[in-house]
C-alpha cells in the first residue's frame, strides 16, 4: 500500500542529549566536579526534514545502543561543555539531524539494506554499527584466513562478540580475553577455543600455554601462535601479545578502552607486526558482511531489550555498569506491518 505525501508524518519522538549547565565549569572548566560532566537526556518532539527525490522515510522497529552514546553522555575533561559540537553516525550519507534513536528517520534510498529473513528487528538493529566495525577489523584490516590463530580481547561487549562469531564462521581458531570467567564461558559456547581473565598480569603466558595445547591436542593444523590480534583496549597490548605472535602478525585495534594510546617500540618492528586501525567501514563492506551473516545464519547477541522509547535511557545504566554481554536494544514500535 503506497502512502501519499501529505499522510506522512512529519515529526518524531527521539532521544536528545543535551548539556547541562554548570556554574564550576563555566569558571574553571579544570576544576569541573564528576556530576557537573553529566549530561543529560530527555525524549524531544522534532521536525522531519522534507523527503528529497532520492530519500525514504523510516520507521525505526528497534534501535541499538553503543558505547560511544555513553562518552557523549559524561563530559570528557577536555570538552567541558558538552556534546554541543556536531556528532553522529548514520550509513555513509549526509549528517544525521536526529540520529536512530527515534521513531522515524529520513535517509537516501540507496543507503537502506534489506533485513536478512533468519534476523529479528532487534537482531537487526544490533548488527550495523558493530557489524561493520567487526567485519573490518576482522577481515578488511586483519585480513583473516579459515585455520588462523586470533585472539580477541574484551569478550563482553557487542562488537568483540560479533567478531567472535564472524571468525568462528570463517572457521578461524578463536581466543579470548576477559576480566569475568563467566564471559570467557560464554565466548566457548559461541565458538571460542578458550579464553584467559585478563586481570591476571600473566595472561599472555596462559594464553600461549593454551595455544600449544590445542597445537598438541589438535589435528595438526593447529598452531603455536596468533596470527591477528583484535583488541579494544590500546596500551600495551604489543608488548603482552608480541612473544606470542608469529612474524609478520596483525594487531588490529577498533578501540582504546584501557589506555589513550598503543605502545610500538622495536621489539614489534623486528617481527614485522602490522599495527592497524580499525574503524566502522563503507556500504559496500556493509552489505557484504550482511550477505555474509545471512549466509551463516548468524544473530547478533543481544543482552538486554528494553521496551519503549520512554524507558530507552535505562541503556546508559547498562552500559556504564559494564556487566552487559552483547547489545543493548530499544524496541521503539510494533513490528507489524513493517517488513517490506
């Protein structure tokens, strides 16, 4: 059934996140309390640009939350006042005005890619951001190969599962870390080979004795060491990584969690470990990391659906509390009548 223009709506209920004033901040932004650096957020009515000749009006079933809502969230000391600069993240189009967490948002026809069918709205909704960032982190920089030793670390969060899962499918020989053994079990039961708690200062050692015993106690195509890191805490994840680490190993970084930056000395250099990069991706990697999953039938995890937009910032408790293990989604409307 086809919909006029003059029936279609023309605002929407969304989450905002504004800032809130402080009067410490305003004279000393350095001397700026914890509270002072919270911002805050509310649900906002908001006027729908108009549909150009090649835009689509959306109707959001269910949305997903990052990590990066939550830094915009608290105050970063070195940007006292706030989220107020332009930012946001929707496909590879003309910079978003309201951002997903709405209940409807305009985008370019060509930027829409159809839901694979073994998916849910909530299972959809958590796959883009962290898919695509997981997809080249995992195969556009890390270029990993079926049989291949890789060990990603931070295995809780909703990117670091979806590359689980993604080199699982591509039949590599999957490690973890994590700081909670109930996450490393978790990891085994998607796939994983094994994990190590990375709160112990000798992990690299326990990973590299777990290494040589599924070497020993595989089929002989198993190996003694990584071939690609995919890590999301920076610091020093060279220098805990190199010894077990083959020449010419990848260390491919989406994130910096732990630490503001990575330490490179010469150690890496002489092994010719490739440091790379790693940040969300184009359409096309998009659509054919989403050819890939509905190939492998494979379903994000989600941790936790929350019900309505009203109830949709209990996500930044979630988040800020760390305990999570994969995506949190919003369900914003009914799905009925949604599926093309």
């Amino acid at each position: 059934m086809h919909t006029s223009p003059s029936s279609l709506p023309t605002t929407t209920r969304c989450l905002v996140l504004t800032k809130i004033p402080s009067a410490g901040a305003a004279s000393d932004p350095s001397n700026a309390s914890e509270a002072a650096k919270l911002n805050d957020t509310s649900i906002k009515d908001r006027d729908l640009p108009p549909l150009g000749p090649e835009d689509v009006l959306v109707r959001i079933v269910a949305a997903a939350f990052n990590h990066r809502e939550v830094s915009l969230l608290l105050r970063d000391k070195s940007d006292p006042d706030g989220p107020e600069g332009r930012f946001g993240t929707v496909g590879g189009g003309a910079y978003p005005p309201i951002g997903t967490i709405t209940e409807y948002v305009v985008v370019e026809r060509d930027e829409v890619i159809e839901v694979p069918e073994h998916m849910s709205f909530e299972e959809a909704a958590a796959w883009p951001c962290c898919g695509i960032t997981a997809w080249r982190a995992v195969f556009v920089k890390g270029a990993l190969k079926s049989g291949q030793n890789v060990l990603i670390t931070g295995a809780g969060g909703g990117v670091a599962l979806q590359c689980l899962q993604l080199a699982v499918a591509a039949g590599a020989n999957v490690y973890v870390t994590s700081g909670d053994q109930a996450k490393i079990d978790n990891a085994v039961s998607l796939g994983a080979k094994g994990g190590v708690i990375y709160k112990n200062a000798n992990w690299p050692a326990e990973l590299g004795a777990l290494l040589k015993t599924n070497a020993e106690n595989g089929d002989g195509s198993a190996k003694l060491l990584l071939d690609l890191v995919v890590d999301q805490g920076g610091g020093d994840i060279c220098a805990q990584t190199s010894k077990i680490m083959k020449n010419g190993g990848i260390i491919s970084c989406f994130g910096m969690h732990g630490a503001r930056g990575i330490n490179f000395t010469m150690r890496e250099v002489l092994k010719n470990i490739e440091l790379k990069g790693s940040t969300l991706g184009s359409q096309k990697e998009l659509e054919e990391a989403t050819e890939f999953i509905a190939q492998h039938k494979i379903k994000p995890i989600i941790s936790e659906v929350i019900e309505g937009l009203d109830d949709a910032t209990k996500a930044f408790d979630l988040l800020q509390k760390g305990t999570v293990m994969g995506k949190i989604v919003v369900r914003i409307s009914s799905p009925e009548g949604a599926r093309l």
